[in-house]
C-alpha cells in the first residue's frame, strides 16, 4: 500500500520556523544564486574574527579555547543569518513590487501599536488606497497609476479629515518615480514619519474610522494575483 503524502502548509504563517526558513531560502535562490556563498562568506569571515577576539581575552588552556571556538560559531552563525535576512527580503519585495496589492502585503511587517486596513479604496484600472493607522498619525498608501491615484489619495484625505479632522493625514504614493517611495522602503518610511498621535488617542481615532467605513459600500478586491502575506517570514527578514 502506498504512503500517502503528508500535504505540506502553503501559508507561511501556517508553517514551523524550520519550515519557514527553508522555505525563504529556496524562493531566494531562485532569484539570487550567489545567496548560498554569501552565507558561508559572511560565516567563515565573522567566526573567525569571533575566534580571535574571544581567543584573546582571559583565559587558557582548553577553557579558553572552548569559548573562543563557541564565540566564534555564535558570532559566524549571527552574521550569516543578518546576510540571508537582508538578501531574503530585497528578493520578496522584488517579487512583489508592480503586483496588486503588493504594498498591503508589506505593511504586515509593521510592528505593534499599527493598525493596517488593505484597500479601503480603489479604482477599476485598479489603483488602490491603503490606510495605516499608527503614531504618525494616519496614513494614506497609494499605488498605481500616479495621476490617477492622487486624485484618489485626495479624495481618501477629504472622507478622513470629516471624522478626524484634528489628526495628521499623511499621503504617500508607492513606486519608483520622483516622489515616490519604493516598495522596499515602505515600511521604514511610515515608521519614520514621527510620533504625532499618542496611544491613549489611537482608540478614539480608530471608533472614527469605524464609523467612516461602515458608510462604504462593500468593496470588492481588485482581480489580479494579490501577493502572499509577509507575516510568516517576519522573523526571517528583520535583518535591517
């Protein structure tokens, strides 16, 4: 009788960390085929400066040499991990970047203390509006066509500032044009936009938005092939 085949999780929020990590690796070697040299360069180079800085401090005989050789594989293994996060996520946002819905997926990675609500607004050239809700205050993302989704942007920041007027409304396109933040700096440029909104604040802003949003029609998702959450690898692509 033949084995049945355990079926694997797809979703990398539903997958181990073990899992996770293979994973990761295997979608970024499709793309970087240098990742694996990276990882043993960054391994070797930083275990052996592990090993010398550790070998000198006090200590002898073979107490000493222990620790160095263990200060060494911890400091190695560190290294290559900060290698393989980094090169990990320049290709997911890489893969990501120009598909619908792309900058929602990369908001996930925002920490806590930020409330995200994907496409609250779109158009049928699917142009959508995402809205983050954090300590700069709110944040309008667009991505799209860039005339088009300012008109739409603009349109958001008029709804938002009936229920909210006295909270900061900060507007940004995605993309790689003048003006635009790229996909891969997204996250780092909404964490960078102060702290205008105190936590105490947050609820209250947040029953608002409840109230604008109750008044939408269903909005349905734009068709086209919506990119797989980052939640899963959070840990893996924290390397910054």
């Amino acid at each position: 009788m033949a084995k049945k085949d355990k079926a694997q999780p797809t979703d990398p929020s539903e997958m181990g960390r073990r899992q996770q990590i293979v994973a990761t690796y295997r979608m970024t070697k499709q793309t970087d085929k240098r990742i694996g040299l990276w990882m043993l360069g960054a391994f070797l180079l930083f275990g052996a400066l592990g090993f010398g800085i550790f070998y000198v401090l006090p200590g002898s005989g073979t107490i000493g040499l222990v620790i160095a050789v263990v200060g060494g594989l911890m400091l190695g293994l560190l290294a290559m991990m900060i290698v393989f996060s980094r090169r990990a996520q320049r290709t997911a946002y890489d893969r990501m970047a120009g598909q619908p819905g792309a900058a929602a997926s990369a908001l996930t990675l925002l920490k806590r203390g930020w409330k995200s609500d994907p496409v609250i607004a779109f158009t049928k050239q699917q142009d959508v509006v995402h809205r983050v809700v954090g300590p700069p205050g709110i944040v309008l993302i667009g991505e799209g066509n860039a005339h088009r989704v300012r008109q739409l942007l603009l349109s958001e920041r008029r709804k938002h500032e009936r229920v909210a007027s006295e909270t900061p409304i900060h507007e940004i396109v995605v993309g790689s044009e003048e003006g635009q933040v790229p996909l891969a700096k997204l996250v780092r440029h909404v964490t960078k936009l102060g702290r205008q909104v105190k936590p105490a604040e947050m609820t209250d802003v947040l029953n608002r938005l409840k109230a604008l949003d109750a008044n939408r029609s269903a909005i349905p998702l734009p068709k086209g092939p919506v990119p797989n959450s980052m939640k899963g690898m959070r840990g893996n692509m924290r390397g910054r």
